[in-house]
C-alpha cells in the first residue's frame, strides 16, 4: 500500500481579487495596537485604556457597535453565552454532576438536575457562572447522548452564530456545529422521529455510502479551517459539492485543497453579491 | 365565583374553601359568592421585547408557540376545531372520486368560473338595490326575472314593497306551472348552484298558473325594462281570498288574469331573454366597483360557453359531485386557517415588533441575537431605552449618584407639581435620554405599533431625579421628603427598583466588556443601600 508524506510547509494565501473590495474595511489588529484615542467610547472585550488610549489586548477584528468597541480575537477558547449550543466529551464523574470537556477556559458542569438520561452530551449552555464556567442542560429531546458519528474539532470562532445548529445536508449526512468549535458528524437517522432523543442508541451498522459521505465531510471541515472560512451550512455544502471531483484522500493534499477553497469562496461570493 | 378553581385546561374539578372569621355569612351573600356573576377574565399576556429576544435565543422554543399558549388564544377553541378537521377530512376521502375525462376535463375551472359569476351578480345587486335609482326601478309594476329554488328564470311582477330597509322583501306575481304554486319549504335548494347558466326564460308547458309571494333581494335576479300596469291591492286580496279552502275552487279575479296574461305574452315573444336593465348605462351607477363588476360579469359570462364540459351526458351528476367535494375543501381550508399560526390574534404585532428589533441591530436577518439583544435579554423593563442609552455611552460622564439619579426615569411612573433643581451634567444626560427616546417612538411607531412618539416619551418621568441624587450623597431621609411632594412610600419603592435596574445595568456591562461601568453601578449601588430604604421589612422576607 503506497503512502503519501508531507512536511509541514506554509500555507499560501488565497485571495480572490475582485471581492475583496467589500472586506478592506476590515480592522484588524494586534496586542498593544492603539485603536483609537477619542474618550468618547465605551471599551469593551479585548481591549484595555493604556493612559487615556484605547488599546487592544488580543489579536482580532475591531467591531463597533454605536459607542462600544471590542475586538473580536480570531483564536480563542470559547466563551459561553447563554442559548449557544455545544458539543463536549465527559470527562469527570462527580457525585451530583459530570464535568465536561467544552474547549473552554474552564470545564463545564452538567448537572444531575438538567439531564433527561445520563451519558455524554449533546447540550445547550443554561448559565454561566461568574468565573466563566459554563452550565449546561439537555432539556429538550433534540439533545442527549450523541450516537455513532465523527467528531470534528476547529476553532470556536470559526463557527458562525445562527439560527440553528442542527443541519441535515442533503449529501446525505447530517452535521451539529456547535459553538465551542466541536462539530459532529453523523448520518442521517432513517425515521424521522427519534424517540428519547438518545436513550437507545443505535449500534447498528452504517452502510458504506454513508461512510464515504461523512469522511468527504470530514476532510471538506478541515480544509475549511485550515483556510480560516467561516463555517455554516452553505460554505460545508459548497465545499463538499467542489470536492466532488476529487477523491477522498486527495482533499487533504495542500494543492487540492486550495483548488476546492478557491471554487468555495467564489461561489460565497456570487451568493453574497 | 367558585367556578374559577383549578388549573386551565387540565383540570375537570377545583375546591373552593371560604373562611369565615366572623360568623358564617347569610345566605344571599353565600350564594353569590358561589352562583354569583364573576368578573370577566381578560388576559393580560403581553408581547415585551425582553420576551421576544430570549425566545429567539433558544433554538427549540418559537414565539408563536408561546404566543398560542396565552389565555387570549382561549377562544380560538382549538380542540373543537381539530376535530372536525378530521371529520372533514375523512368526508373528503369518502367522496366519490371525481371523472374528468374527455369531455369534463375542465369541469373545475367551469366550476370556479360559475362560482365567480355568481359572487359578482350578487355584489352587483346589492349595489343596486343600495342606489337610489335601484330603489326606482324596483317599484310596483316592475316586470322582473326570478331565479330560486323554486322558480326558474320566471317572469314575475311586483306588487308591493315593503317598508323595513334592512331586510326588504318584494311581493311579486310570478307565473309558473300549474301545481308548484306552493314556496319549496326548504332553503338549501336555493343555495344549491344552477348548474347551467341561461338566459331562457320560463314557459309553462301546461296551463299557466300564478303565484303570488314574497321575494328576497336573492331571488330577483334581473330587473327588466318593461314596467305593467296593475292594481296591485286588487291582486293580492283576490289571491289571498282564494287561498282559504272555502274559496279555492273559485276563478282567478279579472285583475289577476289580465297581469298573468301579460306575463306570459311577454314570456312568450321573448324566449331566449329579455332586456335588462344595465346597472351602469340605465340606472347611473358610476362606482367603479359597480363598473369593473359589470365588466367582470359580462366576461364570465361570455366564456361560458366556451366550456365543453356542459355537454357531456354525465354533466350534472358530475358538477354536484363538484360542488359538494368543494364546500367540504372550503370548510376545511378555513378551519386549518383558524388553528394555524396564522389566526394568532398577536401575530400582526410580533412581526412589527421584530421589525424594530432589526432595525435597531438586536437581531439580524436572519433571526440570530446579536450583541445588543444579548444585553437587552437582562433588563426587564424598557429594554429598548436602556440598552440604547449603555450603548450611546450616555453614562460614562457621570458620577455615580449622577447616574443613579438619571436612571430614577425608569422606575418612577408619577407627576410631580415640584420641578427639581438638577446640576447641568445632569441636564444634558435628561436631554440625552429623551432624545434617545424620541428616536425610538419614532421607529416604533413607523414600524406600525400602535404607539405615538410622544407617549413613549412621556412615560419617562425624572421627577424623582433631585430626590435620588441627594440621597445617592449622604442626605437624611427626613430632609429629601421635604425636596419634594411625592409621597414617602414612593420614594423608597422607587429606590428600591432603582437598586434592581442598577444590578441589571451591572450584569449588561458585564456581558459587554466594561469593567469600568460595572464599578459605577456597584458603587452607586451601594450609595444608595443604607438607611430606611433597605430595612428589611417586618411583613416580607
């Protein structure tokens, strides 16, 4: 069986020419860039008043909303917000709630009061305590113990807030993006009402066409971050389509890959414009 | 009054228990209190933004969900509604499959067409009848063409009018076959279609007969422009007279037979139809409604005879299997209409108050809360106005009792006769803060809530705004009553939901970043907490 070795080599920028009219209104900054110098706005995260200038304190986008000012970083861990929908990894068993794994600052607690049935999670951030940590419950049947798929793991910001998070692609698969960047993948569950939301989970077999579908999609998610695209169904979808024409274990390939973005982004950009 | 125990909708019992603590009450007062008239129940649900924003926060609830659950949805009566929903629809899988072969392959369209056309005749009528010179025309001696259950394109004469404007019968001589001079008692074979549209009229077979009764608006369905002469009191007593067994076998009056015989002479030398009397050419209806009906109606009528489905030999069985599978689609349709989403009594408002969201950025198109409508998610009273005010950075300049004095519009709700003596910082945050309102009325009211501009501006109150400065600074209680002539009560439950709205400004600058709002808040907070304000009180915990 012949196998395929690369070193580790920069990525190439890919821009596309014509439309970046639209994003050089973009600020971006660095740690300890002055932002403004005006008293007259409210700072906000990510920022902090260096002798009466605004300076910035991560590396980001400055993003104005009437009088306040913040930088949004471009990595980060993930910060809960109350409503976001996550997906974690157990990892502790304590006596009156289980810690989970979220890629944040701090684990997440879920506790024996919010969970429908015991296992790991699918979950929604209930509250946040003061010291960041982030309370979790899985009240409704659309959460629970997650079944057979594939986890994806990316950078939370890379995750674009909507309006919901649950997509069934029509490749065929089905995709969870949840905010703390994990993502699940898993094949589209045949009758439509799942019942229990996740107390019996299916060990049955999945066929092999579903198989390639999810590992495609895979491949697509990573591809996609490595170029920093911002992630949400139609981007996935675009991508997917694009990748198509090459095989599975081709996507992961630096050339490819940037071939498949090119074609993602202009057809974002056709859709935008 | 006892009717009101238990929980709606899901119990079928409740215990009402009366304490009596000075002697059991006589008996009149027990039995109003149990039989007695209650008061009527009004829901006081209302659509707050707060409400709107946390909903949209969470992906599993909707707005309309919520909105349905309310008590002011109780009347759409949704349980009786489901259920002939299903009877209907199991009706409709019932019903003969319909043949639309060859021939009847536009039987549908002929249907809806016939459906038009009657809709239109009856709004023209109306319109006539509701003229002046409708009201003319319809005078005693009018010859008219009658279309009911009973009688088919017959020409009749009117006799009389009656008086009652709302409900105005016509008594009319009406020829028809011998042995259908009784009315058909029953109602719905007027409401049944004809299926064919003709303008033939009506000539007995037999012997002519005649009947004379009285007419709705419906079943005249044509004035002509002929006009007989007749007595009419003549007519009627003569009819009226022969309608008592003692006097049936009698012979017709002379008055009677000469109109009959008109009748029938016109009857005859007119077959295919005779002339009508235009609504717009000879009765000067201008309206354009009337003239776009007529328009309309001569239309539908000339493309009914490019139909080929009326000469089919099964033509009239099919059109009533038609007409009855239609009634039983209409009524379900307005039934699904009724349960949907749709018929929410609050709808109209959600989507204008999601209008003003989007405009103000708490939400973006497509649903998704934003940073703004995040921090509005804490407050709970005037979202809108304090969001706006932490976000145009109205508090920074401030002292902290300064901004705890200007924050007092929000809780305090009366008049005051005594202006207060305000520092001039302080006057450009009030002039801020109704500015800022100002913007807001203005928007909500151009997205369409009921709402004027200055109402909303007025709701904010700074009569208080001395008051709480004072003693944001150290001031006895004794000396800020005298500052002003608000009652003392009130003072101290103003401060005490002031102290509320500053700890949720606290946990809004929390949210956005700014630690050095979140500071003043507390320290305002804590100028405020002392004293006679916050002794916990000896009745509440």
């Amino acid at each position: 069986m012949a196998v395929e070795m690369r070193l580790p080599a920069v990525h190439k920028h890919i821009s596309l020419a014509a439309s970046q009219s639209n994003r050089e209104d973009k600020h971006l900054v660095v740690p300890g860039d002055v932002i403004t110098s005006d008293t007259g706005f409210m700072r906000g995260h990510g920022t902090y008043m260096d002798e009466d200038r605004l300076t910035a304190s991560v590396a980001g986008e400055v993003e104005r909303v009437n009088k306040l000012i913040c930088v949004r970083p471009l990595k980060t861990r993930y910060n809960g917000e109350v409503g976001d929908v996550v997906v974690g990894r157990i990892t502790e068993v304590q006596q009156k709630r289980w810690k989970v794994e979220t890629n944040s600052r701090l684990d997440s607690v879920l506790l024996l009061s919010s969970v429908n049935l015991p296992g790991g999670e699918l979950a929604e951030v209930q509250s946040i305590f003061s010291d960041g940590a982030v309370s979790l419950h899985t009240r409704s049947l659309k959460y629970g113990k997650l079944g057979q798929g594939v986890l994806v793991l990316v950078s939370p910001s890379l995750v674009k807030r909507q309006k919901t998070h649950f997509h069934n692609l029509p490749c065929g698969a089905s995709m969870i993006l949840g905010n703390n960047g994990y993502l699940w993948l898993y094949p589209t569950p045949g009758q439509q009402d799942e019942e229990a939301g996740g107390y019996y989970t299916s060990m049955e077999p999945v066929s092999l066409s579903d198989r390639e579908v999810i590992s495609r999609l895979r491949n697509c998610l990573l591809a996609l971050s490595a170029h920093k695209v911002l992630l949400y169904d139609t981007s996935v979808l675009y991508c997917y389509e694009a990748s198509l024409a090459h095989q599975i274990k081709d996507i992961l390939k630096p050339e490819i890959m940037e071939e498949i973005i090119l074609e993602t982004r202009q057809r974002l950009v056709e859709l935008e414009g | 009054m006892a009717g009101r125990a238990g929980r709606r909708g899901l119990d079928a019992t409740g215990t009402v228990i009366i304490l009596c603590k000075a002697g059991v009450h006589d008996m009149g007062d027990l039995h109003a209190m149990m039989l007695g008239k209650p008061t009527v129940l009004q829901s006081q649900f209302r659509l707050t933004y707060t409400m709107i924003l946390n909903l949209l926060r969470v992906e599993a609830l909707r707005v309309t969900d919520m909105m349905r659950r309310s008590f002011s949805e109780n009347h759409r009566d949704t349980q009786a509604h489901e259920k002939r929903i299903s009877e209907l629809r199991n009706t409709l899988s019932t019903l003969p499959p319909l043949d639309t072969e060859g021939q009847l392959s536009d039987l549908l369209s002929y249907y809806h067409t016939i459906t038009e056309l009657r809709i239109t005749t009856e709004s023209l009528q109306r319109a006539v009848l509701e003229s002046v010179n409708g009201l003319k025309a319809l005078s005693v001696g009018r010859v008219v063409i009658v279309n009911n259950g009973q009688h088919r394109n017959a020409l009749g004469v009117i006799l009389q009018v009656s008086n009652d404007a709302v409900n105005r019968t016509f008594t009319a001589l009406i020829i028809c076959e011998k042995g259908n001079e009784e009315a058909a008692g029953d109602d719905l074979s007027n409401k049944a279609l004809h299926p064919i549209y003709s303008t033939t009229l009506f000539i007995p077979e037999g012997p002519c007969s005649h009947t004379v009764q009285k007419l709705k608006l419906q079943d005249i369905s044509a004035i002509t422009a002929k006009t007989l002469k007749v007595i009419p009191e003549r007519i009627i007593d003569n009819y009226n007279k022969r309608q008592q067994p003692r006097f049936r076998l009698d012979p017709p009056g002379q008055a009677i037979s000469t109109a009959t015989q008109e009748l029938l002479r016109l009857a005859e030398a007119n077959p295919n139809g005779i002339t009508t009397l235009d609504p717009v050419n000879d009765l000067h209806l201008k309206g354009v409604d009337v003239v776009e009906g007529v328009m309309r109606q001569r239309v539908l009528q000339d493309s009914l005879k490019d139909f080929h489905c009326i000469h089919s030999p099964t033509f009239t069985e099919q059109f009533a299997r038609v007409q009855e599978r239609m009634s039983v689609q209409e009524e379900l349709d307005k039934l699904l209409f009724l349960v949907s989403d749709q018929s929410l009594t609050l709808l109209p408002e959600y989507h204008q108050r999601i209008k003003v969201l989007e405009a103000l950025q708490y939400v973006d198109s497509t649903g998704a809360v934003q940073l703004k409508g995040r921090v509005a998610c804490q407050i709970s009273s005037h979202e809108l106005l304090l969001t706006e005010l932490l976000f145009e950075n109205t508090l920074s300049p401030l002292a902290p009792e300064e901004s705890a004095a200007l924050l007092s519009c929000l809780v305090f709700t009366q008049n005051t006769q005594i202006d207060p003596h305000i520092t001039n910082t302080l006057q450009e945050g009030i002039n801020q803060v109704l500015n800022v309102a100002q913007r807001i009325g203005e928007l909500q009211r151009d997205c369409g809530i009921a709402q004027t501009a200055e109402d909303f501006v007025a709701q904010f109150k700074f009569g208080l705004t001395e008051v709480v400065y004072c003693w944001a600074r150290g001031m006895p209680f004794a000396e800020i009553a005298q500052l002003t002539d608000v009652q003392e009560g009130t003072i101290v439950r103003c401060i005490q939901r002031l102290d509320e709205v500053l700890k949720e400004v606290r946990q809004a600058a929390r949210i956005v970043g700014d630690s050095v709002l979140g500071s003043k808040m507390e320290r305002a907070s804590l100028a405020i907490r002392r004293d006679i304000v916050f002794t916990a009180s000896l009745y509440t915990h």
